[in-house]
C-alpha cells in the first residue's frame, strides 16, 4: 500500500542525520534522546565504567530548568477576555469569568505546566486539540514517541506512536473490526502492547481512493489533501521505538482537521526543533560529570592506606589486614615503612574549579544567574550589581513568557473559545469566587434592582414611597446575597454573548506572583497615603501618587485608587454638608450605582 510506503520513508528520513550547514549535522531523534537520558541523570554510555564500577551523575540541568519555569509561569487568573467595544464590557467581563470556570473543570492550570516545562526542558512545544464525547482536551504528545519533518514540523507529517492494549483496540469501534480481529489473534496470550502510528499530513489523494477500493486517476497522484491514518504494527515491547513495523490500516479520514499547534523555544536556522534548556547546557553537563567522575575516582585512590619500605622483612605485608592497634614491625635498619601520598598534583581542589567553572558558562547559557535563584551573593556584592543582573536575567525570560503567552492566546481564540461558542451561548448559571472588588460592584446592582422592583410596586399599589423604605429593601437584599460569601450566582441569559468581539489577552507582568514585593509596595503606598490624606486635592502630589502606584508593580490600577479616594472626599463633603445644614442624616447617604424608581 502507498501509504506503508509512505510511513516507512517518513520514518527512514528522521532517523537521518541532517546538516544544518556544511559540516554541521543534527539529529533531532538523537537530541531528544539526550534529553530524555538527562532529565533522568542517566548516561548516554552506560551507568558503568570499563571497571564495571557505577559512575555517579551529578545533575545541574533539572534544577536551572526549574528557574525558568518559576520566572516565565502563566496562571490561568493571568487569562482574561476584553473588548474593544466599551458597550460590551459587561459580556467580555462575565466570559472571562465563564472560561476561568471551564479552565478550572478541565484543570487547564496543569495544562500550562505542562506546556512551560515542555517548552523550557525540550526547546520545543507541540500541543494538540484532542475532541472526544464532546469534551476538548489539550494534549502534549511526547517528544520520545513523535515524529516529524526535522526542517519544518508543523508543515509536514507528523507520526505519533500510541502502545496499545487489546482492550484499548477492541473499544474503538470506528476502526476497521476485521484488521482488528487479526490483531488481536497476534497478540493473545501475550503481555506485549501494539504500536499503532497515527499518522497526519499532506498525501495525495490516490492513498485515500485506494484504501476506498475506488479507481485512481493521474490526478489523484498530484492532488493533495490533508489525511490521516491509524495503522497498527506488530506486537512489541512498549517503548522500542527502534523498528517500525506498521502492517495494517485500521482507520483513515480525508480532509481532516488539522489538530496540531508548534511553537520552537529558540529557534535555529536550518532545523525546526528549538534549542530548550537542556541542549543549551550539554557541555556544561557533560564536563561536569567528567569533572566528577575524575574526582570520585581520585577520592578512591586517595583514601587508600600504602605504605612503602626497602626492607626485605616487609615484602608482600599488608597492613591492612595483618595489623592492628599496638602491632610493632621489624624492619632493616635505615629503611623504615613510610605512607604513599597519592594526591594528585594541585590537590582535589582543581576538580572543584573546574565544576564552578562550567556551572558559571552554564548560568550565562541560560540566564539563570545566582539572583535569579534567590541565592545570597557574596559579603560585598553591591546591591545594584545584584539588581542589574536579575533584572538582565529576567529580561531574558520575560522575552520567552511573551512568546509562549502569545502561543496560548492563539491557542484560546483557535480552539477553546470556538469549541465553548455553543455552550456558553445557552442560558445557564455563572458559579464564581468573585473579588471584593467585584463584589461590591455586583452586590450593589443585585439590592438596585431588588430596591428598584419593590419600589415600582409600591408606586403602581397607589402608597407612598420613602427613602427610608427604599434603603431598608436595598439592605435586605444586600444582606440576602452575601449569605453566598464571596461566591454569585448569575443567570446569564441565551445568546447573551452573541455579539461580542472579544479578544483574548494574557497578563505577563508578573504582578501576581512575587507576593512579598507587591505586599512591600501596597504597604509603601498606604504608608504615602496615611501621612497625608489631603492627597487628592493637591493635584501635583495625585499625580504622583497615581505614577508610584503605576510603576511599583502591585497589581493595581492607580485609576481605581484615584477614584476610591475621590469617592472617599465627596462622601465627606456630603456628611459635611449635611451637618453644616443641621439635617439629619439618612441611613444610607448615597444610592451608589442604584438606578431611582421614576415617580409620575
């Protein structure tokens, strides 16, 4: 069959090596072996010398991957849904609310974990839009059992390699039932798995027609169209991605959707695979353990007790092993027992300079510096050193969470939010933990209208309404809804988001996650506040409050502290007022965002 053909060439060529330039070859199936064989502090040769002694393995890569990923992390609260439309704040407000509920039932904050690490460990991020029973799924197919086009990726085939059960086979019911029977005759009685390749891409049409049993054409031989393929192989040990042995199609589809979306940490010319942290630090690592090896192995030659004499009394002693202590040798005179110093030359320190030196290479690599790591630095170090370079290092990651928050908002807008259209425009219940901020928005509208309903009734019954029966509806209400704590239900109505053009946008300022710093800076600006709570009516200092706030980092807008403050002075000059005139004052002295009843 042309399509076996076909895998088989696609699976030759990526065992090739390819030369980025004259002299200069990658394999992409050798680096992410390395990968694999480092991320699991194993060596390429063997965890054994030629001495069949164990060889230790002194990991650095793990932990400056953990860096990385600290300094570029996403949160799903970082995810937020706006609108260029100011007329439909309100609908892009309450849809962000709607897919941070869907992020948290389909845990969508593991699946960003997941794709940071892949991102920072391999250089290379493929994820894929998985749909089944309705339900979307983002899935990261492993580097280990995926193959692809080692100069372009995203445009050529891509062969994933699923080990099997044959229960797992027997359950899918779209596949071919007779090649599946066949199948399982093959693996019974046997506790081997079967490799099945799903394969996508570009093919001609020809591979579709025959699979179909129709008539191709010379046409069908230059016309292509996006296809894919389930074919199982042979029996095997799961894992032994060595030997491909696809013999049978169980299931191909013509014109598919295409279901993968790539993006390369730091790419380079001539190869699609980017460059992650742990082929950035191979040298480093190697070297290291070079350095650790030679070391241990001194430790052991070094720690050894030989002693040396010229008397011929001691000829083939050992003192190990016939002495003890108190024991007296004889020997010739002039020629006494004397120990061996077996230290090399320079002593065992060169093998500590040696490690520090290419942890140092390793730190510039990658940018994770020891300020990065939060580690102290050295007695002297001044401080705007120190800052210089935290802020060099995070510079560099801040570069890489731009790159990967644009890669998940595409993500979003391609995938989730065309998946979820259907659901969300159903009339349903919006469950959320709201902010205080937000609660107060919405707890004031819910007493409005309830104060505003009873109020038209009131009117329309022919009674008199009062402020006083007014603020007591609007209180009852208010007291009503914060039963729920800090939790609202909102009915939101079919359709309601029918007309909104939104736009997905994610936070990668970072305000959210160094908690001590913003706590620092939101204690600096109450501390500027409190001494002076004339503030806002000096308009030179207001501006400067509001570009302290803007610039210090604390999560913040200075837009709603400056109208905070501004809402604080009115409520003073009404009080003020009230008091200078002798009225007493009502129970509420402001209806907020409340909407009056119109009284005919």
């Amino acid at each position: 069959m042309n399509i076996l053909k076909e895998a088989e060439q696609i699976i030759s060529n990526y065992d090739k090596t390819i030369d980025l330039v004259s002299g200069l070859p990658f394999s992409q199936k050798k680096q992410i072996r390395t990968i694999e064989f480092y991320n699991n502090s194993k060596y390429l040769n063997g965890q054994t010398d030629e001495l069949d002694r164990d060889k230790p393995f002194f990991q650095i890569l793990n932990a400056i991957c953990d860096v990385e990923n600290a300094a570029k992390d996403l949160d799903t609260k970082d995810i937020n849904i706006t609108s260029d439309d100011s007329n439909h704040y309100l609908e892009s407000w309450l849809l962000s609310k709607d897919i941070q509920v869907w992020m948290k039932e389909s845990n969508f904050a593991k699946t960003l974990n997941d794709i940071r690490d892949m991102h920072t460990r391999y250089g290379s991020l493929l994820v894929k839009k998985v749909v089944k029973d309705g339900k979307l799924t983002l899935e990261l197919p492993e580097w280990k059992n995926t193959i692809t086009d080692q100069v372009d990726i995203i445009q050529g085939a891509i062969v994933e390699t699923h080990w099997m059960t044959a229960m797992g086979i027997a359950k899918m019911t779209e596949w071919d039932k007779k090649e599946i029977r066949k199948i399982l005759k093959k693996v019974k009685g046997s506790n081997k798995r079967i490799p099945v390749y799903e394969i996508r891409g570009e093919f001609p049409k020809s591979f579709i027609k025959e699979l179909e049993k129709e008539k191709t054409t010379d046409e069908d031989e230059i016309t292509f169209s996006y296809q894919l393929y389930y074919i199982a192989g042979l029996p095997a040990e799961s894992g032994n991605e060595d030997q491909f042995t696809a013999f049978v199609p169980l299931y191909w589809e013509d014109d598919t959707e295409r279901v993968y979306k790539y993006l390369a940490r730091k790419p380079k010319a001539g190869r699609s695979f980017g460059v992650g942290v742990m082929e950035e630090g191979e040298e480093a690592q190697v070297w290291t353990n070079d350095a650790i090896l030679k070391q241990h192995r001194a430790m052991e030659y070094t720690t050894k007790v030989i002693g040396q004499s010229a008397s011929k009394k001691l000829k083939g002693r050992n003192l190990v092993t016939e002495t003890d202590d108190g024991s007296i040798l004889e020997h010739e005179d002039g020629k006494p027992i004397t120990s061996l110093n077996l230290l090399p030359a320079g002593g065992l320190t060169q093998y500590n300079n040696l490690i520090v030196q290419w942890y140092n290479q390793l730190e510039k690599t990658t940018s994770a510096y020891s300020a990065q790591r939060g580690e102290t630095p050295p007695s002297g170090t001044p401080f705007r050193l120190q800052a210089t370079v935290l802020n060099q290092s995070s510079s560099v990651f801040k570069t890489l969470q731009q790159e990967l928050g644009i890669f998940i908002t595409k993500i979003i807008e391609d995938w989730i939010m065309p998946h979820l259209a259907s659901r969300l425009n159903r009339e349903h219940i919006l469950a959320y933990e709201f902010s205080p901020e937000e609660l107060k928005e919405i707890d004031n509208k819910f007493s409005a209208k309830h104060a505003n309903k009873m109020a038209v009734e009131m009117i329309l019954s022919g009674k008199i309404l009062t402020q006083e029966d007014y603020d007591d509806w609007f209180n009852v209400a208010d007291e009503f809804i914060k039963t729920t704590k800090g939790q609202r239900f909102i009915n939101i109505p079919k359709n309601f988001y029918k007309n909104l053009k939104a736009k997905v946008t994610v936070n990668i300022t970072g305000e959210q996650r160094n908690k001590a710093a913003t706590l620092e800076s939101l204690n600096n600006i109450l501390m500027v506040y409190a001494s002076n709570p004339n503030l806002p009516q000096d308009p030179v200092a207001s501006q400067l409050l509001a570009k302290i706030i803007e610039l210090s980092g604390a999560g913040i807008s200075p837009v709603s502290i400056t109208a905070a403050i501004n809402e604080k002075s009115k409520m003073m000059q009404q009080q003020l007022g009230m008091q200078q005139q002798n009225i007493p004052q009502p129970k509420r002295t402001s209806l907020g965002n409340r909407v009056e009843p119109a009284i005919a």
